[in-house]
C-alpha cells in the first residue's frame, strides 16, 4: 500500500533531458504498459508535460519499486541510471501526496496558478485508467488530486490575475474599455507576442483583428488565425481610426507611431476614444501621444506592473492553497491509514486467536474430564491474554497510522509476525513475483 513518485521538472532537469523523458500519444500507452508489467509495480500513473515528467506508481516495496521506476526510465532514454537518479527527485507516500495536490492546484508550475495543469493531470489519470494501470488507491489519490485542484481554484482565486505580459494588455483593456464584445483590434507587429495578446483578446470578446507588418505576408499570416484582414503598413493610420484597441509590438530601432500623426487620427474619430499598448522594446509609440485627448497609451512598464500586482496576489492566494492542501492531505492520510492498518490489525488479531484456540485444544486435551466452569474460566483466561498481548501493538499501530511513517510499522508488523493480508502481499511474495519475472 505504498505511493511514490518520481519525477523532473523546470527545476531540476534542462529541457534536453526534459525531452528524453518526455511521454505523448502511443508513447505512453507503452510506457504504462510497460510499468504495470514489472512484478514490483501494482499500479502507475505517468504525468508528462512540457515543464514535468513524474511517474507516481504504487510499488509493493519501495526501494524494488523505485529501482524498478529508474531501470524503466535508464531504457526509456538511453540515460544510465545514475544520470537519471542525478535528475530525479523521488518522494513518498506522505510527500507523495502532498506533491500531487500541489502540481493539481498549480503550485509547483513555473507560472503560478496556471490553470492548465489541472487538465494535464485529469487527462494523465485517464490515461492510465484507460490502459488498466491504476489501483484502488492512484484512483482515490488522483480523484481527490482533482478535486483539490478545483477547490484552491474556487476558494482562492489564485488563476483569476493576468501574469503574462500579453494577457495584461487584456486586463488593461477591460479596465479602460469595460466589455470587449464587439470591440476591434489593430497589431502592429506579426510576432510572438502579437500572436498571443491577440489570441487573448479575441478569447475575451475582441470580434475585429486588423493586422498591419512591413512584411505583409507575415500580417496576413498572422490574420488568417484569427479569421481577421491584414493591411499594409503604409496604410496604418487609415486603419486606427476605425480600432478601438492598439497593440504595438514591432522589432523597429526608431517609433512607428508618431504623435502628430495620431493626432489627426483622434481629429477623425470624433471624441471617440482608442486605446494604445506599446509592448516593444525601444518603444513604438512615441511618449507625448499619450497627453492627446481621448488616447490612453500603456507602454512595458505599465503592464509590467499589473503583471508583478497580481503576481503578488497570486502568491496571497498560495497560502490559502498551502491551508487547503493540509486539509485535503489530513483526510486523504485518515482515509489511506484505515487502507493500511485495518486489514493488517484484522491480520494480527486472527493470528493470535488461532494460537489460542489451537493451545487452547491442546492444554484441554491434556486436562481430561473438567466442568464446564473450569473450562469457560480457562479459555477466558487465554482469550484475555491474547488481548492484553495484542492491546499494545494495535493501539501503538493505530496511532502511527495518522503519522507520514505508518506504511512502515504496518509493513514491519506484517513481516515480523508473517501476516497474510488480503490485497497486500508479504516480501517473501514479492520475491518470488521478481524471480519469476526473471525467468
């Protein structure tokens, strides 16, 4: 009954190796297959992401079960082992789950609070579903992973702030301009970050996209994706009149929108206000365009400041998240220690009733003819001995249960006393599965 899990993330490993262990499509379908058939896994999930890959596995031992984890990997990339390990983190049970909860609730991503983390982890589960490589307990932990993750969402909020440059300029939108349904747009610029700050208008309500680059194929390429027109550069300040949002972002050495210019432009639009974000670096726009009447321009710095703002609120809303993983954790732990310890205490107390019952036959087998007074007092004497010898090692297994160390005395007591618990198999069990894997 055990949970590990062992991963690389954007912390730990560089994208190189990051990509060695990376699992998509037909690749983990095999993966899992290939986890689940060795003799010390009973059950595996495989989280592969651009920033992450973690197998969490439930091993019946720990050390076999990790090996058998690193092994798997070392083939899987062509790596030795001990590179891989060199990459590794590995953590437990207790951390294990505690890991999980966090990663669902986008707390251990590079950018905090991201949202599509939890989709990732929802759709790494149903993979593993889907191939039958799941257990009774990677079902309840990645169940209630998804919860937690939803729930840290809902009560914190921590997702709802803009921490990307591109997706600033969209809250500033909204902050000057109220709704964007209807609204239009002008690029200018067909880069990366036009790409994606017009993608998150549009994504919020922005129905026009023109696009406008000294390379007009490249505008025009960057249009079609947004089913929007492209114009030619020479014929900018013809097409600002018309937007209501302005997104600059070009690669000039020199300012591509001129104050006078846009003065004439305001002259057309008739007290109709427009509103400017300037994201390259040197500006595009010139400074003194933003004193003209009706214009609100934004440059770098502006958003950058609402992206540190509401990355600061985002770290507020961690330590909410932190509150709710404990809670989520302390009621997956209860849940988990009754998986452990009830079977084995059940275990423990059958083995020592049939040592009383069998001593029992034998030492009145031994004593002949006795009433049956004498012989109810005897055996509530050996019963009352059995209970007082057990008393001690169920109520001490009973409270390490609640502990991050209670697989391991649950583990120690079956292996001291050899108990067969059902859905749990003793060590001598595991070795015989690994020799016979070997064959």
């Amino acid at each position: 009954m055990l949970i590990v899990v062992a991963g690389v993330n954007h912390r730990t490993a560089p994208v190189a190796v990051r990509e060695k262990l990376s699992f998509s499509g037909g690749s983990l379908k095999e993966a899992l297959n290939r986890l689940k058939a060795s003799p010390v896994i009973d059950g595996c999930v495989v989280l592969s992401t651009c920033n992450r890959t973690e197998i969490y596995a439930a091993p019946l031992e720990l050390d076999e079960g990790l090996n058998a984890i690193w092994a798997f990997l070392s083939r899987w990339s062509g790596a030795s082992i001990s590179e891989v390990k060199n990459y590794t983190y590995v953590h437990s049970l207790y951390d294990t789950i505690r890991h999980l909860f966090r990663v669902a609730a986008g707390l251990d991503s590079m950018l905090l609070g991201e949202t599509q983390i939890l989709g990732q982890v929802r759709d790494a589960y149903r993979s593993a579903c889907d191939c039958g490589a799941t257990n009774r307990v990677l079902n309840t932990l990645f169940q209630q992973a998804i919860t937690v993750g939803k729930r840290v969402r809902t009560e914190t909020g921590i997702d709802r702030n803009a921490v990307s440059i591109s997706y600033a300029a969209v809250e500033l939108a909204r902050q000057n301009l109220g709704s964007l349904d209807g609204r239009s747009v002008l690029i200018i610029g067909a880069g990366k970050m036009s790409g994606l700050t017009a993608g998150y208008l549009v994504a919020n309500g922005v129905s026009g996209v023109i696009v406008s680059n000294r390379s007009y194929d490249r505008a025009a390429e960057l249009a079609a994706q947004f089913n929007g027109r492209a114009v030619r550069f020479d014929e900018l300040y013809k097409y600002m009149e018309k937007a209501d949002i302005v997104i600059s972002c070009t690669a000039a050495s020199h300012c591509v929108v001129r104050a006078g210019e846009l003065a004439r432009v305001m002259e057309q639009r008739r007290g109709r206000k427009i509103m400017l974000v300037d994201i390259a670096v040197p500006r595009d726009i010139e400074p003194e365009a933003g004193r003209l009447d009706g214009v609100s321009l934004f440059d770098i710095d502006d958003l950058k400041n609402v992206v540190d703002q509401n990355l600061e609120e985002r770290r507020q809303a961690a330590f909410q998240a932190e509150e709710i993983i404990e809670e989520e954790l302390a009621e997956f732990m209860q849940w988990l220690s009754t998986q452990f310890v009830v079977p084995t205490i059940a275990a423990l107390k059958k083995w020592g009733e049939e040592i009383k019952e069998a001593e029992l036959r034998r030492a009145l087998n031994r004593l002949g003819e006795m009433s049956e007074h004498d012989r109810k007092v005897i055996c509530s004497l050996a019963g009352a001995i059995v209970n007082r010898i057990l008393h001690v090692p169920v109520a001490q297994l009973k409270s390490y249960a609640l502990t991050s160390e209670g697989h391991l005395y649950t583990e120690v007591l079956q292996n001291l006393f050899n108990l067969a618990v059902p859905g749990q198999k003793s060590k001598q069990a595991v070795l015989d599965r690994c020799a016979e894997g070997d064959q």
